[in-house]
C-alpha cells in the first residue's frame, strides 16, 4: 500500500504588509514632475538648470523603480515556487489525460464502426430476405398462372369440339391478364449491437490548423505586400488563413484531446 504524498508547503518570506513606495519619495515624485511641468529653457542659463531637474527626475524614477524590484523579487519566487508546484502535481495528470482520452475516443470510434458494421449487416440481410420472398413469391405466381394457362387451355378445346359437333364459331376463351408484378419490402430486424444503450466519451477531439514550415529555404523574402524576414510565422500563418499561398509552408491540421460529453 502506496503512502499518502504530502502536501507541497512553500513558506511566505513576505512580511503582512509593507511600503510599496515610501511618503518623502511621494512628494519628491509630485514636487519633481510639478517644477519640470513649468520648465521651458530658452538660454544656455536655464538649460544648464532644467538639465539638473532632468537628472533629478531620472534618478528619482530610478530610485522608485529599484526599490519596486527589491519588494517584487520575493513575490516572483513565490509564484514561480507555487508555479512549479502546479506543473509537478499536473504533469502526471495531464499525461494521463492525454493518453486515457485517446484511448476513450478510440474506444468510441470502435463502437461507432461496429454499429455501422451491424446496420450494414442487417440491411444486406433484410435484402437477401426480401430477395427470397419474392422469389419464392415469384414461383407460386408461375405454377399457378400455368395451372390457369391448362385450364383455359381445356376450356378452349372443349369450345373447339361443341363447335365440331354441332356447327358454328366455337366461342373464345379469354387471355389470362398478365401477371401482376412481386414487390416485397425489406423488412430491417434492429442488429443486437444496436439495441445497446450509446456510451459517449468524456473525451472529444478537435481539430485546427498550425503553421508548419516544411522547407524555410523556399519562403519568400516578400508576398502579397507583407516581408517575410525571418521568416515571420504570424504573418505566414495570416496569409495561408486567408487564402494566399506561400511558398514552403502549410497549414496542417493537430488534433488534440479536451472534455466533451458529461453524463
């Protein structure tokens, strides 16, 4: 019996609360962009002193920038500790995912094609039944209609002899009328693979399109108005998406596993 994991801990070296930005660098701040909001040089004199406000803005901006970074580099540790905490403990999961769901979508596909297989199955049957039928159909119409066939035949004979004997026409027999055409329906018997209740997939598929460079060496430096340089894939990716070909690139369709059908 495994042992239960335990918890990833990652301990806050970060204090309740802090001063992002302190009160005198505040007023220094607004002191500072007021003066340099007034300033307007027009003389070697007074560039010489809007040069030093210049330098004191910068500085000041410098200052607060780097006292903002030291306050941030604890937090961006933390979140890349809690980040890498998150990836270690999905990774399996995903993994899993990714390889359950395509066997769950094969799985479905497979019973999809069976259904199909056992329609197409019971349809041939149902053919081959009618088939039978009126064929067989077909053959009590034949010995029938030849038993008709006989008999008129007989009556004409008899007809023919009155006549002999007596004189006159011997009265006709009227034709059979032609037979009338065997049409049987095929009758579907509902297959045993189909009378099992449908089990969807939790997993579905989708499909989209990712640019796929197959030889850089024949992309363009330029098409359609738009320079390929690098060669830019957004841009590539952009022209193919409306139609335009590009030389030594494709669009090839990725597919790839998310939830789908809940029960």
């Amino acid at each position: 019996m495994s042992a239960t994991p335990a918890a990833v801990v990652i301990t806050n070296p970060l204090p309740a609360t802090f001063e992002a930005v302190g009160a005198e660098a505040l007023a220094q701040a607004v002191a500072l962009a007021a003066q340099a909001e007034t300033l307007a040089p027009a003389t070697a004199e007074e560039l010489a002193g809007a040069n030093a406000v210049f330098r004191q803005v910068d500085a000041l901006t410098k200052r607060i920038t780097s006292d903002r970074m030291a306050l941030t580099r604890p937090i961006d540790a933390l979140l890349d500790a809690i980040r890498d905490a998150e990836r270690k403990a999905t990774a399996p999961l995903l993994a899993a995912k990714a390889a359950l769901g395509q066997r769950l979508v094969a799985c479905e596909r497979a019973i999809a094609e069976a259904a199909r297989a056992a329609a197409a199955k019971a349809r041939q049957e149902a053919e081959e039944r009618a088939l039978a039928e009126r064929r067989r159909l077909e053959a009590e119409q034949a010995a029938a209609r030849k038993l008709a066939e006989e008999e008129r035949a007989k009556a004409q004979a008899a007809a023919d002899a009155e006549a002999a004997v007596f004189g006159g026409e011997a009265e006709q027999v009227p034709d059979l009328p032609p037979p009338a055409p065997v049409v049987v329906v095929p009758v579907l018997e509902r297959p045993a693979a189909l009378a099992v209740p449908v089990v969807k997939s939790a997993a579905r598929t989708t499909t989209r399109q990712r640019l796929h460079i197959h030889d850089a060496n024949l992309v363009p430096l330029e098409i359609a108005g738009r320079r390929l340089l690098v060669p830019d894939e957004k841009a590539i990716d952009a022209l193919l998406r409306a139609g335009v070909a590009v030389p030594g690139a494709r669009l090839v369709s990725v597919e790839s596993i998310g939830a789908g059908w809940r029960p």
